[in-house]
C-alpha cells in the first residue's frame, strides 16, 4: 500500500486541498510548483515540503506520483516514475480513490458548487457530524480549501478533464448547467450526457439533486432507482426570498424563516441545494437554516477585499455570462450607487465563444474596464482579443473600454465609483489585492 506522494502542480487549487487530504489520512506528502504562490501557506502550515522546480530527485522516496490535468507527461517526474514502475495517477484519479472510500457527497455544475459545496459542508459541521470537506475556494474559518473530518465526505465534482465521471457518491447534486469545457466533450450534447452519467454514477439507494429546470439530467438516475430531488422555485426544495438588506436575505423554506449573510438570488439557489444535500445525510432543513446563518462564504465570491479612496472593492471569481450576470444581481442588491467593473477574460477559446454573451451581461453595469485576456494554458488565437468582449458591451448600449493593468488606478480615481468589482477566473485577484494594499 501506497505510502508517501509527490504531487506535481501542487500549488493549484485542487492539488493542494488533494495534498491536505493525503497529508489527514496519514500519507507522506512532498510536491513541486513552478508558481508556488496560491496556497503555499497552508501546505507549508501542514509540513508538506514544496519546490519551486522540477527534478527526478523528488521521487527518490515515494511510491506514488499524482500530477495535474494541466501538466505534460514529458517531465522528469513523470518519465522517471514511469521507468522505475511508481504509481501515476491524473488528480481525477487520486481523488477518486480517496473519496470512493469515503461515504461521499458530490457537488457539480457550471456555476455555484464551490460556494455550494463549502455552505453544505458548513451545515454539517454546524451539526456536528464533523465532515472531511474537499472545496473550490478558501473558507477563512477552515484556513483554507480543505477541511479535515470523518468519513462523511463533501467533494466539489469538477466536470473538466470528465473528473467527476470518476465519482461514486453516495448522494450527488448539480447546481447548474451551462455550455463549458467543450473542449473536453466536444458538443453541448455530449456534455449534457456527461452529467446525466455522473448522476447515473451515484450508489444503488442514492439520491440525486437537480434544478427542476434541468430535471431531465436526472432521467436515467430516476429510471434506476436513484431517489431525486428538485429545487428552484417549482421545485421540492425551495428558498422563497422574503426581502434583502445589502449583504443579508431573508427566506423561508419549509416553514422555516432563515437569514443568509449573502446577497444575489444565485447564493439562495445554492442554499437550497445544500439543504436538500445535507438532508440526506440526516440533516433536518430547519438545522440547516440555522447552521447557514453563520455561513462565513468562501472566497472571491463577491468578496470585500478593502476600499479604494470611498469606494468598496469585491473580487469575484465570474467569468462564464451566466455568472457574470448572477455576481452583477448580487451587487445592485448591496449598492444602488455608481458600480465599476474590471473585468478579465479567461482563456482564448472561451473568450472566442462567449464574448457577445459576455459583454451583453457587463453592459449593465455603470463602467466596464476590460483587461486583456488572461491565457492560462493557451497560446493566442489569430483574431480573438479582449476587444472583442469591450465592443459587443458598447453594442449592447454599455460603458465599456479597454484597459491595460497599470492604469487602473489613475482610471478609477477620474471615475469615483461606490463599488469596485474585480471580475474574473486568472490573475485579476492578485491585482485587485495589490492596488488595494497600494493605497492603504
């Protein structure tokens, strides 16, 4: 049996939450990063040593390699474990292997299962179940995005590189469903599929969680006796909304009045996902209503970072339409004064697809700032630039221009905004927090 695991790419958001689970369940755990930045508190916190480079001699003393989707098998790591016979995992793989072992809830979708998967495991811990909870994004009161517990499991199941097709949960939500990583499933077709599989993949006796309006991904976990549950307002499970106060809103599910220390319709949507999933784990929905009112959110989800002169600045991470939308809903619900937004595509091929969709929904706002695209591991295309987004925002009777990093801050001073956004999926939080720091 596998007792020590070296980790390429381990700075990254799932490898490192990957590491901090290997490190709980008793494992030797050393990895590598070439930008060891994200996340290297934590992994340092829990004597995990971490290099800026790659070498062979890393896995002299391990029998176990686990590398990122987002890393060629031509490294030396990789080459050497090969030839010597060690284990070699995808993530996907790993964290199928820990998380089958466990009795797992599974949470996937195009928009909201970090922030979904972080208040259902917040709901367990509120009563005391002690879960182990796997998460997107830091959750300051766990110091991070892994929450060591009990077998009883709360995965964030992540549809690129068809990970979560891995999964066998013993209950599995979906909290959305949107046209993504068609560079994976290569037609909308097959990516529907997918996530009716994933559902499919949940254990004899399980449930599964679907928005009504998307109730069809369910079909085929129905038909084999999967118990399913839907939510959204013609849904079985339903946050009616009674009224807003900037960060706070107030609803009623079940009979039950709760109040959630986060604005945006959206945030309720992922409530009620996570009360119908911690219903299957014996959690009563007025326990969760209770337990959500503490909820302390997770980060760089419309996040307070600090102040820039009077103005408020958020980070958020949106950077599909959809969520662009649901993140711009929230913030006209805190302020009704005068909203700018920084905006950073991500990825050329996104941006390629979703560029129109992208600058109708950021024609809303009061002003538009758009970075150029943050390419992560693309290489450009011929054509395709942030200024495709800027124009379809000015056709769609927006406000919006092109922006070049160092000169934010003169720009937002000339525009005296009440709240800053800083918008997207790359290195715009890193920014964001510089200029913030800069000026306090």
């Amino acid at each position: 049996m596998a007792t020590s695991v070296h980790l390429i790419g381990i700075c990254g958001s799932g490898m490192s939450s990957l590491a901090l689970w290997y490190r709980d369940r008793g494992f030797e755990v050393s990895g590598c990063d070439r930008n060891p930045v994200e996340n290297l508190d934590e992994l340092l916190s829990a004597g995990i040593t971490v290099s800026d480079k790659h070498d062979p001699s890393h896995i002299e003393k391990v029998d176990r390699v686990v590398y990122s989707a987002a890393i060629p098998l031509n490294l030396p790591e990789i080459m050497i474990a090969r030839k010597r016979g060690i284990s070699i995992l995808r993530r996907s793989e790993a964290l199928a292997e820990l998380a089958n072992a466990s009795q797992l809830l599974a949470v996937a979708g195009a928009h909201g299962k970090t922030t979904t998967t972080a208040m259902t495991g917040w709901i367990l811990q509120e009563t005391g179940h002690d879960p182990t909870v796997m998460v997107g994004g830091a959750v300051c009161a766990w110091g991070g995005n892994f929450r060591p517990g009990s077998m009883l499991t709360v995965v964030e199941a992540d549809e690129y590189d068809r990970a979560f097709l891995r999964l066998r949960p013993v209950s599995a939500a979906v909290t959305s469903f949107a046209i993504e990583h068609l560079e994976c499933y290569g037609t909308p077709e097959a990516l529907s599929v997918a996530f009716g599989v994933f559902l499919e993949m949940t254990r004899p006796g399980g449930t599964v969680i679907v928005p009504f309006i998307h109730r069809d991904l369910a079909k085929w976990a129905g038909r084999i006796e999967r118990n399913v549950i839907t939510t959204g307002p013609e849904g079985s499970v339903f946050c009616r909304p009674l009224k807003t106060d900037k960060w706070h809103q107030k609803y009623v599910i079940d009979g039950v009045q709760g109040d959630l220390p986060l604005p945006g319709n959206h945030n309720l949507r992922n409530a009620e996902t996570a009360i119908a999933l911690a219903s299957t784990a014996g959690v009563e929905p007025g326990e969760s209503v209770r337990a959500l009112e503490s909820f302390p959110g997770v980060s760089r989800r419309l996040e307070r970072i600090g102040t820039f002169g009077s103005a408020v600045v958020l980070s958020d991470y949106a950077h599909h339409p959809d969520e662009i939308e649901a993140a711009l809903q929230g913030v006209s619900q805190v302020s009704d004064g005068k909203t700018v937004v920084i905006f950073q595509p991500h990825l050329y091929s996104r941006t390629a697809v979703q560029y129109e969709a992208a600058g109708i929904a950021l024609s809303r706002v009061d002003c538009v700032l758009v970075l150029p695209i943050y390419p992560a591991r693309e290489k450009p295309i011929p054509g395709v630039t942030s200024k495709l987004v800027a124009d379809a925002s000015v056709r769609a009777g927006g406000n919006c221009r092109l922006c070049m990093p160092d000169d934010l801050g003169k720009l937002l001073v000339e525009i005296e905004a009440e709240i800053i956004v800083f918008m997207g999926a790359g290195s715009i939080d890193t920014l964001a927090r510089e200029l913030v720091e800069a000026v306090e």
